[in-house]
C-alpha cells in the first residue's frame, strides 16, 4: 500500500471514503460488498447512489470527493467506457495533488498495466469514449494523465482463488488504520505521549489494561488518544468518566445502569441487584466486540458491580482500559504488572514545548523568555497539568511577571494543580496522611531503612500506590508539586515546623497557644 504522508484535507471533511466506480460492472457485487465491509467499521463512505434526486450529479460528486478523507478507485473492465468515471478520476487525482487526498485503487479483473497504459480491454473501453471526444483533446488528454498516474499507484489485484468478501474485509482494515493512525497525533497542544499510546496499540490480545499515575500527569489524554485510534474496530465502545466522583455521588446501582446502557446503545431501568448481571445483558455483550474505558477507578467494588472480570460477560476480543492512581486497584483485575502502564512525566523538550504552547502559542518560548521558561518547566517536572495551568497563567506576561510568578510558586503552589493531587491525598486513612505529611515536611530524600521505626510498611506501600511517593535507591522521594502541595496542608493545618525560620519566630513569640498545635519539628 502507499505510505502516508503529511495531509492538508479541505477544511470541511463529511467522509472518509470517497467510493469510484463503474455501476455496470460492480454497483450490485464487489462495490456493494466493499461498501457494507466499510459500513461495519464504521467508515463513512460515499457512494453516488446517496445523492438525492434531482440534484446535479456532477457538481455533487466533486464536492463529495473534495470533502473525503481517502477516495477508493475500482477499476473495472467498463470503468474507462463513462465519462463519468473518467471526470471523477481527474478531480480525484488533483485533490490528491492539492489537498493530500490519499487514493488507493483496487484492479478488479483488469491488469495494472492496461490502466496505465489504456491498453488490453480496458484500453479498448476507453478507445469508444476517446471516440466521441475526439474533437475535445484537452479533455481526453486529462482522462489518459489520470488513467497513467492512478495505475502507477499500489493497490489490491483480486485473486480468483480468493473469496471477494475476504478482500473486501481487508481492503476495509487497511483504511481503518491509515484513517485513524495520526487523528488525535496531529491534534493541537498532545505533546510526548506518542510512544506510550503505541505500546497499547500494540497490546492487542490484552483484554484488561491498566493505566496508572499521579494527578495531571495526562492519563486521562492519553486514554482518549488511544481510544481515538481504535474504536472503530470495535462494535460499540463507552468511555465513563469521573468513576470515583459518580459513585460516591450517585451510587454504583446508577453507575452500572449508566455504563451498560451505553455499551447496548439503549436505556436499562431495572438493574437494582449488584451481584449478578442479567442474562440478557451478559448475551448481548458477549456478541459484541467492545471497547470500555473506565475513568478515575478508586475502588475494587466499583469494578466488580461494572462486571470488568466477568468472562462471560465480555468476550476475548473486547478491551477494557482502567484508569486509576491507585495500583492495587488494577492489581485486582489485570492479569499482569507488565499489563498496567505507569504514566510519567514529559521529558525536558516535550515539558518545554507544552509550556511554551500554552504562554506563547508556539512550539519554543522567545528568545527573552528561554531561561524563565526553563526554569518553570523544571519546577513543573514533566507533569502536564502543572505546565497547562502555569503557561497559561504566564501567558502575555512580562519577564517582570515571570520572575516574580516563578518565586512565588516554589513555596505556594497553583490551587488548580493542589485541587487535582489533593485527590489522592484525600483518599487516604488518618495515619497515612499523618506519614505523607511527615515525608512531604521532613523525610523526603532520606533512606527507607532509617525511618522504618517511624513510618508503617503498610502506609508507605499505599503512598507508593496512589503515586504519590517512590522509593529511589531506597529513598523516599516525592514530586515537587506533590512535596508543595502537602507542606501547604500542613502549613494550613499549622502543626508542622520544618522551615528555620518559622522555628525560630515561633521560640521567639513563646506562645503557648501554638506550642500546643506542635507536634513535629525538624531540627536537622
């Protein structure tokens, strides 16, 4: 097949296949099965009986190959014999040549070489239009350019040993993957999550994923991304958002019903009981090929009334993506740790060029502004919230601004960053947030092992799971954002001291009142 290249479709695009052929020839056989193959992916397909009647025929069919994604040329033994055929050919030839039209043809009983060269039967066909234009050059000279250039393009030659409706199928997954490889790549500001969304992509027998990370650090984008890629091999798909939040506010009964009556396309009522899934529901899923992806999962209970390990509820060729911040979570459903994807934060150049989008609205910061720039993508760290939040608060500000923006953030962070990781935070029992806040203040960077005696295994291991701690060579080390973030609460809660100044005007003061509130100082 060709390969892809850079694209400049019409600005309007209503399809993505632009079907040309011979009625005579294949409008009741190979076109009609091509075109029911292209309809069960889901690819919006033109064929020129759509158009309504007493339309114009010609100027309809221009405008619908301008506004199509790919054009499919079938060419036949008559093809060469319409006018019709032929004025269709040239238009979809120049939107290849202007608008990056890809064209893909397909050599249905005729040889290549005869539609390049016009000869054979094919050449024969064309030989009786050519002679009722043969006082109209120009035109048959545009015919044979078009004939030559489209027959010189790779495409699929039908084999006689090979059942048509397998080709059909084959020919359909071939658009469907150079329709949707680049459509959420090419989108405005997606930077640095190219790799990572192919190594889903390429997890296909995987039935259950997971995808797991810190607050802001882009899961959500890349599931989307992901799903903007695949959905159409899949019969239906639902992607529920916002599961924690649902469920807390509405219950998992509504979730369920939520959540099954998108994936069957209707509205189900009565689905009050949480342990069992009605038999009418399992059947209709395990017919289907689906695609589900739910969003922000804090709870084991909330996969169980979903029916995500339920076997016979979704078959092996469904997919389901989890997405959490909490490991253990997805450690109760997907099959291996190899099948749960940690999302990390962007590297230097992909952090800069997202920063720089979002305060400059171009792909590198201005001269003037390239140190200020750096050194607010360093504190950001990669994570793609905080660079989104910070660039756009920066943007159009003075290098004044930004140098007393970037002072100020290193001891009060964003309240829309804080918002995002305090989920986590929120997440937690008493005592682990009691030792989060104690690596946040005091431990962070020093060795596991010197602080076993303060800090409870169990609680460290939650912390790690809810990505707001790692262990590093054995140290316990935290995000910035995320050491911000609990210094503000413990700030806030005021019964932390671990700044020397605040030490010392605290001594200095001798008020009881606060000497009260204490309980931890660090004096190291």
């Amino acid at each position: 097949m060709a390969s892809t290249s850079s694209l400049a479709f019409s600005s309007k695009t209503t399809y993505d296949v632009f079907l040309s052929f011979r009625g005579i020839d294949t409008r009741h056989n190979f076109a009609s099965h091509l075109h029911a193959a292209l309809c069960r992916k889901n690819i919006t397909t033109f064929m020129d009986d759509v158009l309504e009647r007493g339309e114009g025929i010609s100027p309809a069919l221009m405008k619908a190959i301008e506004e199509s994604k790919i054009s499919v040329v079938i060419f036949s033994e008559n093809y060469a014999s319409s006018r019709w055929c032929l004025d269709e050919l040239v238009k979809i030839i120049d939107c290849k040549e202007r608008m990056g039209l890809r064209v893909f043809p397909i050599f249905y009983h005729v040889d290549p070489s005869d539609v390049r060269k016009q000869t054979g039967k094919f050449g024969e066909a064309f030989g009786k239009v050519k002679e009722k234009f043969k006082h109209n050059l120009d035109v048959v000279e545009k015919w044979s350019i078009a004939l030559t250039e489209a027959g010189n393009l790779s495409g699929w030659v039908p084999s006689i040993n090979r059942p048509e409706s397998q080709l059909c199928d084959e020919v359909a997954d071939k658009i469907l993957k150079k329709l949707y490889l680049r459509s959420y790549v090419e989108s405005k500001g997606l930077v640095g999550i190219d790799s990572l969304v192919e190594k889903l992509i390429e997890a296909k027998d995987v039935r259950i994923i997971g995808i797991w990370g810190m607050g802001g650090i882009g899961k959500t984008t890349i599931a989307e991304v992901l799903v903007s890629r695949i959905s159409n091999q899949f019969d239906s798909f639902c992607f529920l958002r916002n599961v924690r939040e649902k469920s807390e506010k509405y219950g998992l009964v509504d979730l369920r019903k939520s959540f099954f009556s998108e994936l069957l396309g209707i509205e189900i009522r009565n689905l009050e009981m949480l342990s069992v899934v009605p038999t009418f529901i399992k059947d209709s899923l395990n017919r289907k090929k689906v695609l589900a992806v739910l969003d922000d999962v804090n709870d084991p209970e909330q996969l169980e009334a979903l029916a995500v390990n339920d076997d016979d509820c979704f078959g092996s060729e469904s997919k389901i993506i989890l997405i959490s911040r909490d490991k253990q979570v997805l450690k109760q459903v997907v099959s291996s740790d190899k099948n749960i994807h940690e999302v990390k934060g962007l590297d230097c150049s992909d952090a800069l060029q997202l920063l720089s989008m979002k305060a400059f609205q171009q792909k590198h910061p201005p001269a003037e502004y390239i140190e200020l720039s750096e050194r607010v993508q360093t504190y950001c760290k990669g994570v793609p919230l905080a660079l989104k939040v910070l660039g756009s608060y920066l943007c159009k500000r003075t290098p004044e601004e930004w140098e007393s923006a970037s002072t100020k953030l290193k001891r009060f962070p964003d309240c829309k960053i804080t918002k995002v990781l305090k989920i986590s935070y929120n997440a937690l029992d008493r005592t682990e947030k009691s030792i989060f806040l104690d690596i946040a203040c005091f431990f962070k960077g020093y060795y596991k092992s010197w602080v076993k005696d303060l800090l409870d295994d169990w609680a460290i291991i939650r912390l790690m799971d809810q990505c707001l701690i790692t262990i590093v060579h054995g140290k316990l080390e935290m995000h910035d954002l995320i050491v911000e973030m609990g210094q503000d609460i413990a700030r806030r809660k005021g019964n932390r001291l671990w700044i020397s100044t605040d030490i010392c005007q605290m001594l200095a003061t001798n008020d009881n009142k606060v000497s009260k509130r204490i309980n931890s100082i660090k004096t190291l």
